[in-house]
C-alpha cells in the first residue's frame, strides 16, 4: 500500500477515536460539575480536562476564566482548536475523502454524514440546551464508524491501518485520563474537601465505558487502586491499556511484510510489559510517573510508525486556516505538543 494512502487511513481513524474521547471526557465532567462542590474543585477539573488534551496554553490565550460553558465550546466546537470534536470530526471526513477507492460507500457515508450532522447540531445551538445529548451522539457516530469497517471491509493493509490509528490513539486518551484524575486527587487537599470520591471514580470509569465492567470484575467497592489496575493491565476488556497496546502489536505484524521493524520492537517490548505489570508495583513507583514514560513510549511507538509505513514528518511549517488537516505533518505536531 502506498504510504500515502495508510497515512489517511491511520490519522482518519485516530481523529474519529480523538472525537469520541474528547466527548467522554467532556460528559463526565459536566456531569460531575452538577454535583455540589466548591467553585475551586469545579474550576480544577476543567482545567485537567484542558490538561488531557494538552491545550491550557491555547485555551488561556483567548479566554480568561475557567468557564464551564466556554470550555465545552472550546473543546466541542471551536475549528481554531485541532482537537475539538469538530475539528476532529472535519479531518476524520477529509481524510476519508481522499482515499475513498481504499475504502467502500458505506464508510465514506458515515464520516460524510456525521460531519455534515454535526454541523447542523451545533448550529442549533445543542451544546447550550443538551450538551450531554451531543456528547451520546459523537459517541454513537464512532461506533457506527467502527462498525462499517468491522462488518463490511476486507481484512487488507487498509483495514489493519484503520484500526492501528484507533489503538494507538485510545492507549494515549486513556493513560491521559487515569493521569488527570489521579492528579487531580492529590491536588485535592490544596482546595475545600469533598466528599464526592465515589462519584468521581464512577464518573471516570464511565468515561471509558468501564463501570460495568469493573462491576462484573471485582464485584466489590470501587477504590482508586483497582480502577488503576482496570484500565491499564486488565487485558480482556478492549479500551485498557493492555488490550490496546496488544492489538497495536498484532496490527504491526500484519502490515510489516516479513520486515524487522522498530515499530514492532517497541510494540512488543511495551505488551510484554503490560501482560506481566502488577498494579501494586505500578502504584509503589509512582503512578503519575509510569503514566508519563507510557505516553511518552506511545509517542515513540506512533513516530516509528509514522517513519516506517506513513509518510515522513516533514519539518514544522504553519498551515494555512483554510486548510482541512489532512497531512500528517500537522496532525503529529497537535498529537505530540507537550504538556503545558
């Protein structure tokens, strides 16, 4: 396959992953901003949702304040944002049309459509009157998306690099989230108590579709400790970081083609890890700093996939604002920006 063509492929497929994440996080926070709570830990979980995406600076630059609703605005609607569910949902789409012979109707219609709908929806001002029925519908709309290429597309190159671009952007958004809240638990005792740990934590493992699933696993009170050992070593369940650093593995050996790659190395180093982690160990050296090495191991592991099988990273140049954000230069600077 012409890198050219896995590298829309790739970056269609983590842009409709970013968009769905991006609305998870979003809905657990608003829900969690209608509980009762000081304005001080309200304002600290906006600011890590800002954190997770790597955008405070961008965000502080044209707002001032930490308002709810300008933050759903900024991370749902605002193009001048690169990861927003619309910038996001627009460069899913135009990824897709650019390599419509790669794929079939029924995906381009889906991404076409979302894109088109979403438009509508929030030019309707949904975010204002529903916002929480926006965030269900980005949801769905990447289900669908996953669906058409699980139920209608042959399993070729094109397949296997859609769905290398889905794992390696959901172990990212989900090392992400785990580390914010975590952070933001310790940062806990510089503001007013709360008494609200319990719908913290179920709001952060609904954020991940995780609360059934630590129900049927540990059938048991939820503490921090085992939502840690959830979403990164509990490899049955798909968004963990286990099960997605697993499929990034076996995805690489599909398109490798008999070549040693150091894709494939760092992909299996990293699974081998995971498959033999222990949470209590994790957590005894630190789970902020072994979130940190993940993310930063993720980064390498996309940039050599980039580097072998995508078109090269050219080096940075501004892109036009009435450019869709199809090539990879700019989607790995949004996707590799430091913390701020």
């Amino acid at each position: 396959m012409l890198s050219r063509t896995a590298d829309h492929l790739f970056w269609m497929a983590r842009y409709t992953e970013r968009a769905e994440n991006t609305a998870r996080m979003l809905d657990a926070n608003y829900q969690l901003s209608l509980l009762p709570q000081s304005d001080e830990y309200a304002e600290l979980g906006w600011r890590a949702m800002l954190s997770i995406s790597e955008l405070s600076g961008i965000y502080s630059a044209a707002h001032h304040g930490m308002k709810s609703r300008e933050v759903i605005d900024f991370m749902a609607r605002d193009m001048t944002n690169p990861s927003s569910i619309a910038s996001c949902l627009r460069a899913a789409r135009e990824n897709a049309r650019a390599v419509r012979s790669s794929t079939n109707s029924e995906l381009w219609e889906s991404l076409n459509t979302t894109w088109l709908d979403c438009q509508r929806m929030l030019a309707d001002d949904i975010l204002e009157r529903e916002p929480y029925t926006f965030f269900e519908w980005v949801k769905f709309r990447s289900h669908l998306s996953r669906g058409v290429q699980l139920g209608t597309l042959v399993k070729d190159d094109a397949f296997y690099f859609m769905r290398l671009g889905t794992f390696i952007e959901r172990a990212d958004n989900t090392a992400r989230i785990l580390d914010v809240k975590f952070e933001m638990m310790e940062q806990r005792a510089d503001t007013s108590a709360q008494p609200f740990d319990y719908h913290h934590w179920v709001a952060v493992l609904g954020s991940v579709s995780g609360l059934e699933v630590y129900r049927r696993v540990y059938r048991d009170v939820i503490t921090p400790e085992r939502v840690a050992g959830l979403l990164i070593l509990y490899g049955e369940w798909p968004r963990s970081l286990a099960a997605s650093i697993a499929e990034v593995e076996q995805l690489i050996g599909q398109v490798k083609k008999g070549r040693n790659t150091e894709a494939e190395q760092l992909a299996a180093q990293l699974s081998s890890e995971l498959r033999n982690g222990r949470i209590g160990e994790i957590l005894r050296g630190g789970l902020h700093a072994y979130l940190v090495n993940f993310l930063a191991r993720v980064n390498d592991l996309a940039s050599s996939v980039s580097r072998e099988f995508l078109l090269p990273i050219a080096p940075e140049e501004p892109a036009a604002p009435e450019q869709p954000q199809t090539q990879s230069q700019t989607q790995t600077q949004t996707q590799s920006q430091g913390k701020d």
